[in-house]
C-alpha cells in the first residue's frame, strides 16, 4: 500500500521540523557527559541476586534462606547501583526489613508444610519494586510531575495490593516518565534514569525505573504499566521480560493519570522481570479472578504453534528502519525455532502496520463510549488545576523556567493540531489489521516483531524520534498479548530482544515461547558482560511442552 505524495510530504515537513526544533533544543539541555563516562556497574557477587522470585520463594520456604537475607540483599545491591543509575526514587528499607523478619517468624511457626504456604502465599518473603506512577501505600505519587510531589498514597493499588497479599514484599518506588507517557524515564522531580548497560544511554519508559533496576540486579521482579510500550521498550532496552496482557485482565486502578476517553481498554498493568519462569505467575497473582479467562495452567506444546515473522513495520516515513543487528537477530530466532522444534515460521509483510503511528494516535485522542473526550495532556500537566498553555511552557522551558519536561512540553504542542476525528481511511486500517491478525493468530499463532526499531538511544534522543514507539503502541489499540524477550547483546553490548504476540486471551503462548527462548538465547545478561548474541545460541535443547 503505497502511501500519496501529499502524506509523504508533511511527514518530511514534520520531520524537519521537529529536527530543527531539537537541534536547538539540544544546545539547552543538560549534557550527561563527563559525569558517567567510564563508568560501569560493579559486578554481581551476591548468588542470591541471580535467581528468579519463584525460586526465592521456594528457598525461602524451605528455610535454605530467610526472607531478611534476601531483602538485605537487594537493599545492598540498590545502594551500591542507584546512584549510578537513578531509578528508585522513594525506598521503604525499613519497613520492608520488618516486614521480612514477619514472614521468617512465620514460616518458623507455620505447621501446615511447603504446600500450604506456596499455596497461599506464592511469593512469600520476596522483595518487589513498584513504577512511581502506582499507589502503594505510605509512598509517593506523582508521576514525575513537579505539582504532585506532596501526594502520599493511602492504600496500594489492586495490583500492588494482590503482590503483597501472595507475600511479596515492597522496596520502593521507581521513576517514570513525566505523566508516564514518554520513552525516557525524565521529569523535573526525580531527574533522569540510566541505562545499565551504558549509563549514556536512557533506561526506556515510562516505566523505565523499573527496566533499569531489575536490568541493574537491584530488584528480581516489578510493576509497570503500558499503552503505548511502557512495559515492554524498558524491558528491551534493559534487556528483561515484560508481558503486556490482553486488555481488561489485570486491573488498572491506582494509577496516575487514570485513563480517559477508549484509553482505558489500551491501557494495561503486568509484570516485568529478569528471569522468564516469574511471568506467568506473576500475571496469576496480578490479574486476581480475571486470571480464570486465561488458560495459564494448560501445557503449551510450542510444536503445535503456527509462528509469522514480521521484520520491520513496512516502512513508515516517521519511523527509524529496524536496525541490522535486531533484523539479523530476530532472523537467528526463526532459524533456531526451524532447526530445533521442527516447526514452520512464516515470515510477512503487514501492510496496515505502515500505519501504526496514526492508527495509535487516532484511537487514543477518540471519545469514549459515553461520549466524552479524554482528558487533554495538557490539562493532565496542569494537575486536576488550570490546563497549562503548551506555546507559554515551550518559552519558559528555554528560560528554565518550566516545571515539565521538553518531551511533555512537545506533546502537548502536538495534541493541539490532532483532530479528535479519526480520518476513515486510518479507522479503515485499524478495523483490517484488527481483523487480519486475529484471523492469523487464532488461538495457536505466535507473531514476532521488534520491540523498538532501535538498540537503547542515548539521553534525549528519543525527542528527535519520537514515533518509534509505535512498534509496541499498536497492539495496545489491538489489545493483543505481548511478552517483550531478551535475546542477547548487540555488538555494543547493548541487549537485544523481541516481541511475541498472540490472540487475545491467549497469554501463556507467548509466556510459554519466553521460557523456552530464554533457555535457547540465554535470556538477561548481566550489564557489563559483553559475550555477543552471535555466540549466545545454546545448545540447549527445550523441552517444549
Ligand atoms: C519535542 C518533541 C515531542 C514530539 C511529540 C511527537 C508526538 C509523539 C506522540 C506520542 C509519543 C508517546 C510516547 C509513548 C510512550 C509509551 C507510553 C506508555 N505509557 O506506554
């Protein structure tokens, strides 16, 4: 589907003129440089760091370690990284270290066994962090946005709520991206978070604090949000798991801002973590009685899958290429799925996916069903207060004297020139990729497709590219499944990942493939390791049910 020359014509103009505004922009922006240079993470000594919360839980239970061990031992590797990196803004270590010397008591007087406690309590003793943008009590919330800084949680959000009742244990909360709608995790009340893996580079978002302290080591499993890639472009570009559910199975109250307009069935709450055997049971606990509408206890028999790669979204103007070492990468997944399960993996063009930026764009800007618009992004910056004027901040933020970010500033400029009228042609292209994708998957399809066009950009590049978010935004308006997996480190070191996507309700296949291709492609790497994804291959041959 060739796009006309009008199109072509203002995504030039647009590109243009977004270049030039950051070409300037960049004369004006505090320049990382010199401070980070040369600096790496210290290596991980601690064994009980590199093992999944699942078996945490299962050592804890079993009184091989205590639950203070494993908190202490997080709280040490937080404060040995966090200066580096930036990514808990508020701890609770006190609170938390009490809350551990509680459960070993338990566990000391418990006489029903292992079973009843795993039963009961699944993550009993392991510690957990939390995006900044969710209430958990007693910690703040305000979404990196400079007004709500006195906003103090007085009850934890349903997913929250759900983790600490399976016995997981809060260390505190994580930064985001102003209003939790950027790439960068950046706002003028936490400053900026850092990339593990190179601290020149950014961390992703929104929930970018996250992506980095559990890439970093300093935390085995957390709590993001996404509705345009939130979850799964931190966990890319810190190189961990995140699942994406489908619409409408894990709860989304509790976070700020709240959803307004159709976004409330794009927006989805679910876990992020560095070893893959934590998803699904993480998305058990999280999703509470929705978790009966997916089939997580059914055997996957990856053998039976039909597999479709996608390399690339067809070539929109606004959006980088893919670049070689993920096109490279992801074709070294479709050869190892062939040679070792013995399946066939289609590779296709999608020609709607050309259309995600404005299919994306479209669909969030729509009214709800009752009617209603959805609450402007820049009334959502004024604080529940008077709306800012996008024009004014634009001019005090090159004085300094803006309390937003450029990234939010930018948005709101554009949300001015949106029409909140969808064009048919674009409605037109959702509807037909909505009904060709799930027509393809059906309830046996695993699509793959890349997380982000790019490896981890450097600090505020993402404000001269700013659609590529569109790879993982799309299936937000399409409410697919999605698991975002590591599959090794570029030749920078940076990590290297995927998505896969399945029809809707149809979670544990892309949960079951993660398992199996992090045992094939040796899932999260520790930063500063830099074996390369050429050699990353195991032999390892995954029993596939
Ligand atoms: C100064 C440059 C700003 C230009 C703004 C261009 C408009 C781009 C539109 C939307 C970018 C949204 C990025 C969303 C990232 C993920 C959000 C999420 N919570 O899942």
């Amino acid at each position: 589907m060739a796009s006309t020359r009008w199109e072509r014509f203002w995504c030039c103009l647009l590109r243009v003129g977004v270049k030039a505004i950051l070409a300037l922009f960049s004369l004006f922006v505090p320049q990382q440089r010199g401070r980070t240079e040369g600096l790496g993470l210290p290596r991980i000594t601690e064994p009980l760091l590199r093992v999944s919360a699942v078996q945490l839980a299962r050592n804890i239970r079993r009184k091989q370690v205590t639950s203070v061990q494993v908190v202490q031992a997080y709280i040490d590797r937080i404060q040995e990284v966090n200066p580096l990196i930036n990514a808990l803004v508020k701890d609770r270590f006190a609170a938390a270290l009490q809350e551990a010397a509680q459960v070993d008591k338990l566990i000391e007087e418990e006489t029903g066994g292992e079973d009843v406690l795993e039963d009961r309590l699944p993550l009993l003793g392991v510690p957990f962090t939390v995006k900044e943008a969710f209430a958990l009590q007693g910690m703040p919330n305000s979404t990196g946005l400079l007004s709500r800084r006195t906003v103090v949680s007085g009850v934890d959000a349903p997913p929250v709520a759900l983790l600490k009742r399976a016995g997981a244990i809060p260390l505190g909360v994580t930064n985001c991206s102003e209003l939790a709608m950027w790439l960068e995790s950046h706002n003028h009340l936490y400053g900026i978070t850092r990339n593990p893996y190179d601290l020149e580079r950014i961390a992703g978002g929104s929930s970018g604090g996250e992506g980095s302290i559990i890439g970093s080591g300093a935390s085995v499993i957390g709590v993001g949000s996404d509705i345009g890639g939130s979850i799964r472009i931190p966990c890319f570009f810190n190189g961990i798991f995140g699942h994406k559910p489908t619409e409408g199975i894990v709860n989304n109250r509790g976070q700020y801002p709240p959803a307004s307009g159709q976004q409330p069935s794009f927006l989805c709450t679910g876990p992020m973590c560095r070893y893959a055997e934590d998803l699904l049971p993480m998305l058990r606990i999280m999703a509470g009685p929705n978790a009966e509408k997916l089939s997580l206890s059914t055997n996957v028999d990856l053998r039976k899958l039909r597999f479709f790669s996608v390399p690339h979204d067809g070539g929109s103007h606004l959006l980088s290429p893919v670049d070689p070492q993920l096109i490279q990468a992801q074709k070294r997944v479709v050869e190892h799925l062939k040679a070792d399960l013995g399946v066939q993996v289609q590779e296709l063009r999608i020609p709607q996916l050309k259309y995600s930026f404005q299919i994306w764009g479209a669909m969030m800007s729509s009214p709800g069903k009752d009617g209603k618009p959805p609450t402007t992004f820049a009334e959502l910056m004024g604080g529940g207060e008077k709306k800012v004027w996008p024009v004014w901040e634009f001019f005090k933020w090159f004085l300094g004297l803006s309390s937003h970010t450029m990234a939010a500033i930018g948005l709101a400029l554009v949300e001015m020139f949106q029409s909140s009228q969808p064009s048919p042609f674009i409605l037109q292209q959702k509807e037909s990729l909505q009904k060709d994708l799930e027509e393809l998957l059906g309830t046996d399809g695993v699509l793959l497709y890349p997380s982000h066009p790019q490896l981890a950009p450097k600090h505020h590049q993402p404000l001269f590219t700013p659609f590529n978010f569109s790879y993982t935004g799309i299936f937000n308006i399409l409410g697919l499944p999605v698991t975002q997996c590591p599959i090794g480190l570029s030749v920078e070191g940076l990590p290297l990942g995927l998505q896969l996507v399945t029809g809707k309700l149809q979670d544990h296949l892309t949960l079951a493939t993660a398992l199996y291709m992090e045992k094939a492609f040796g899932g999260w790497r520790e930063p500063g390791h830099t074996e390369h994804t050429q050699n990353s291959i195991s032999n390892n041959v995954c029993n596939a049910t």
